[in-house]
C-alpha cells in the first residue's frame, strides 16, 4: 500500500482516504489529469496486474509556477513550429 501511496504522491496527488472492501484496499486520491496518462501501466507494475483504478472529474486547480513555465514554452515552441 505505501508504494501506491508514495507514487500518487509523487505525481502531486493528495490522498483523501484509504479503505478495505472485503480483501481489497481502497485509496480515494486527487491528481491532476495530466498525471495519468501512463498511471494504468505503473499501477500494474506495482500490484503484480492486479490493481484497477476509476477516475472522475473533480475540479480546476491552479498550475505550480514551475510547471506552467513548462506548459507556455511548450506551447509557444508549438506555435512557431506551426507558421514555419
């Protein structure tokens, strides 16, 4: 359970609970979307193939400064490849 905690945590989740059901653990976590794009896989990795995970929307949140740095040279690296 604590690598699953500890990798949510590394792509800035926040854990909000942890429950059993029946034999199962249950951990109810916010993380950005952007954070999940190969979290299926590196789930998988982790339980031997057995974990599963859902997702819903939950809210909007601010981006940290050092990343939304990243997101407008992305896009302005994007932009000019465009006219070119």
């Amino acid at each position: 359970m604590g690598e699953i905690t500890g990798n949510l945590s590394s792509h800035r989740g926040h854990i909000r609970g942890i429950d059993s059901l029946g034999d199962l653990q249950v951990v109810r976590a916010t993380i950005p979307m952007a954070s999940l794009a190969n979290y299926e896989t590196e789930l998988k990795s982790m339980t031997g193939g057995q974990g599963t995970f859902t997702r819903e929307f939950s809210h909007y949140d601010v981006v940290p400064a050092h990343l939304m740095q990243q997101i407008v040279a992305h896009a302005a690296h994007r932009n000019h490849a465009r006219r070119e």
